[in-house]
C-alpha cells in the first residue's frame, strides 16, 4: 500500500501554501516590534512618515468627570461689578441676587468673611457657606438636576391636559 505523503509536498511551487497572502503566515519578526517600537533611530527623510498626533501618547479610556468650578465666599463681592454687566446679579432693596448657574459655577465654599446680603441660586454648597450668607442676612437656593428635568416634563403634562379638556 502507498504510504500518503505530507500536506506541504502537495503545495511544492504554490507561493503561499493555502494561506492567501504572504503576509498573513508569517512569525512575530514581520510585525516589526511590539508596541511603539521603530520610531527610535531613523533618518530624516522618513521621520516626516510617523505622524506625532497620532503614533505617540496614550490611547484608551479616559474619565467622564467634570471638574467642578467653585466659588468661595468671599469672592462673591469681588466679582459683582463683571457679572451685573453679564446680568448674572440683580440689585435689589434687600441686596444682591446672584445666579452662580449663569455664571457657570457649580458650587460655592465658605472661605472667607462676607459683609454684604446675597440671595445666590447654585447647584451645590458647602454648609459653612449656606451659614455665613444666612448670617449675613442673605439667603441659598441649591438647584437641583432632577428638579429642572421634571419642572420641564411637568409643563409638557399639564399643557396636554389643558388642550384635552378643552
């Protein structure tokens, strides 16, 4: 009985021996390195090849958090000439309403003394900085997220239900 010879002795003469392109088959030595490697020692002509925005520095995940902008106390009065002018303050008989949202700051501090009345709306705040504007005779809104999602949704409720009563 004839004894059956190898696979590859089939594939004598045909380039590639069932694996499609050359490249395909070939060891670790024809990816050229691992990692960033082949960017060390190169000449001048072919530097301009490796484009630097791209090749170098890290890629992957990054971090979804947003650093909160702040404000502490006794910055307030500094700032209310600018931000009357961007109508972010309103003066009334009781003092001064800031609305830190509009200015986009999201939290206020405590540090500091303050002297003058401010009724201030912000998303958060420090307990030192609600007390210290209490007793200087002011007051603190803390707007919430959800509060505005669903003040919104509730418009869009109420206003369907008006045009289904009538």
């Amino acid at each position: 009985m004839r004894r059956k010879g190898r696979k590859s002795a089939k594939r004598r003469a045909h380039t590639t021996h069932g694996y499609g392109r050359m490249q395909k088959h070939r060891g670790a030595g024809n990816r050229g390195g691992r990692g960033m490697a082949g960017t060390g020692k190169r000449a001048d002509q072919k530097k301009s090849l490796i484009n630097p925005a791209t090749y170098f520095g890290r890629v992957g995940f990054t971090t979804l958090r947003k650093a909160q902008s702040t404000i502490n106390v006794n910055q307030l009065s500094s700032h209310i000439d600018e931000w009357t002018k961007k109508k972010y303050v309103e003066k009334s008989s009781k003092g001064y309403t800031i609305d830190l949202q509009k200015a986009r700051i999201d939290k206020l501090l405590g540090s500091g003394k303050i002297n003058l009345a401010f009724s201030i709306r912000v998303k958060y705040a420090s307990q030192s900085a609600v007390d210290k504007i209490k007793k200087a005779g002011g007051s603190v809104e803390i707007l919430s997220a959800n509060n505005a999602k669903s003040t919104s949704k509730s418009s869009s409720l109420k206003s369907g239900q008006e045009s289904e009563e009538a």
